[in-house]
C-alpha cells in the first residue's frame, strides 16, 4: 500500500542508486511542489544539490524576500537571483496569454541556464513536476493546436543544457505531494501555500503587463489573501487569488468621479485543478475585503467576485 513515509524511502534510495555522486541542480518556486522534490533530494544527496530560486518579479507581494529566507532556515544549499526586470523588458508589449508564457519560459530558461552554468560538472536537473501538469500539458491527441494551456514547467528542456532529467514526484496529485512533505517534517507555510502558476501575476493582469499593474495586483492580492488568513479561511480555499482586469469603470470618491481599475476576486476548492468549483465566501468576508481593496489600493474603485466552475471556465483567467 501507498504510504507517504514508504514513498520517501522508497524515493530516496532510488534518487541514490540513479544519481550516485552526481550534482543536481534543482528551480524552486516557492510552491509545495519544487520544495518537496528539494526535501526529498536532499535527503538522498545532501550538499550535491545546488537550488536556484528565480525572482521573475510576477510573485505575490514580498514573497520573494520570505520565501528565499524559509528555504535558508530549511538548510537547502539555495542561491536566488533577483532578474524582475529582464521578465518585465521581455513581456513589455505582449498581450496574448500563451505569448506572454512563452517569453515568461524562454527568460526562466535563460536566467537558469546561466546560474546552472556556473555549477562545475553538473549532470541532471531536477523538477518538481507531478502527474496533473503532465496531462494537462500534453493534449489527447498530442498535437499542440488542442492544448489548453502550455504550462511552462513541464518538458521544456532546451538541448543545450544537455543535462538528464530527474522529477521524482511525477506520478504524484497535489494532496499526495502535501502528504509527503508532511512526513518530512516540512514547515506548514510552505505544505499549506496555494498552488500559484509559475509565470504568476502575468496571467494575471489581462493584456500588457506593466510594473504599475503588477504593483496594483500584488497590493489587491495581499489584502485578499491576508483577509482569507485572518478569517481562517485560507486552509478551506484550495486556490485563491486576484485578477486585473483590462477595463475602468466609473466611480464616485468623496465628491470626484473616478474612472479605474476593476479586479476580480476568484479563490476554488479542488483536489488536484483539473476540475474546480467557486467557493461560496461568507457574504460579510466579500463586503470588507472589497471596501479594504478599493480604499487602500489606488488604482481600483471596483471589485467583483468570481462564480464560474472549471469546467467550462479555468481557474486562471489566461
Ligand atoms: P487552469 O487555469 O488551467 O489552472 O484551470 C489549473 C492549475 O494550473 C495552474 N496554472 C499554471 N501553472 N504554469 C503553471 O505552472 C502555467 O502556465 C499555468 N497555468 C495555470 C493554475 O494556477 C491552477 O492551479
């Protein structure tokens, strides 16, 4: 029978047999996925495992900062590389969801491939991919037209870095991922945390991307997420999150009328974001984290909430 803990032994004896003596260099996002795999590769080969955090400037507010500090504490050999602004140049004037993925992926690669560059003799690289990311990226039919989206994380392996791959949680659900880095001991902020799509904020700003809007949805998100937190309602949310929408609306402020932004506020119970459904917020929770919205974050005067099911809508927007 499947046990978390078997998994683990099992996982580790295999990541040894195959990767022997070998360095492995390893991208962590900041998710439950790549911080499990981190674990579990550190387990089984300590010091060989060279991590590298990309801040990609499309993470919610001050989670870089956080993050990078919580795989420190968990004594992973970690280097982050701040590179917001080479994404932010490469997405300027893209507006198309799957165009801007593709430049979000082409500079990841490029920023990765120059850290994994500087590791001497390394051989393989490993990715927290699990079973979801590989079905939902690979279409029936195979043929990319039928792709729903191209998660950037799964086989994009360019030939040049000629390393070989290791993705120990491959054949793994999210709550089966969670499991198992909960009998590793793993700190619950980083077992508890939403999935959030690698490239972040930019499928969630419709349109363009400019630093100003990716200011404005970091400022919404935080209220929204820190209101889920503080009303304990985070662990009951599979995925939560919010989304700029290219529209302004009118609004009155004091005596002025105002012509901004509108967001809209979308959090889902599922079990592994194949299928999802919208989560009925208490009607208070909605009221107070729309006034806190509108009145702290400049830039907004409208918030609405989400009601559509996966399928036939996705949890992201783009
Ligand atoms: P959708 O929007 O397809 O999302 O219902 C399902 C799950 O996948 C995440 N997602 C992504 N993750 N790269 C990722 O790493 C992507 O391009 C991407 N697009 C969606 C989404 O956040 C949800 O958890």
């Amino acid at each position: 029978d499947w046990t978390p803990q078997s998994f683990v032994e099992e996982t580790v004896e295999a990541l040894q047999e195959k990767i022997g003596n070998d360095k492995v260099v390893l991208g962590l996002s900041g998710g439950v996925d790549s911080s499990v795999a981190a674990i579990l590769l550190h387990k089984a080969i300590g010091t060989n495992l060279y991590c590298i955090f990309v801040n990609n400037g499309l993470l919610r507010k001050n989670e870089y900062d956080s993050v990078l500090a919580q795989y420190e504490g968990m004594g992973l050999n970690v280097k982050g590389v701040d590179a917001s602004a080479r994404f932010l140049d490469a997405l300027a004037g893209l507006s198309d969801p799957e165009l801007k993925r593709k430049a979000i992926g082409r500079v990841f690669i490029e920023v990765f491939d120059d850290e994994a560059h500087q590791i001497k003799d390394v051989k393989w690289l490993a990715q927290g991919t699990i079973y979801p990311d590989v079905i939902e990226s690979v279409s029936a039919t195979g043929s990319p037209s039928a792709t729903i989206k191209s998660h950037h994380n799964v086989g994009g392996l360019p030939d040049f870095m000629k390393l070989k791959v290791v993705e120990p949680l491959k054949a793994l659900f999210k709550d089966e991922v969670r499991r198992v880095g909960a009998s590793m001991d793993m700190d619950q902020a980083i077992l508890g945390r939403h999935p959030f799509p690698g490239p972040g904020l930019a499928i969630r700003i419709l349109g363009d991307i400019t630093a100003e809007k990716v200011r404005i949805l970091q400022e919404v998100d935080a209220v929204f997420i820190d209101n889920l937190k503080s009303w304990n309602l985070y662990d009951k949310v599979w995925q939560a999150g919010a989304i700029l929408l290219p529209v302004n609306s009118v609004g009155v402020m004091g005596d002025e009328r105002t012509y901004e932004k509108c967001v809209a506020l979308r959090a889902v119970e599922s079990t592994d974001g194949m299928t999802a459904d919208w989560v009925n917020l208490p009607y208070e929770f909605l009221q107070k984290t729309s006034n806190e919205i509108i009145n702290k974050v400049k830039g907004v005067n409208r918030v609405v909430y989400d009601i559509s099911s996966k399928p036939p809508a996705t949890i992201e927007w783009e």
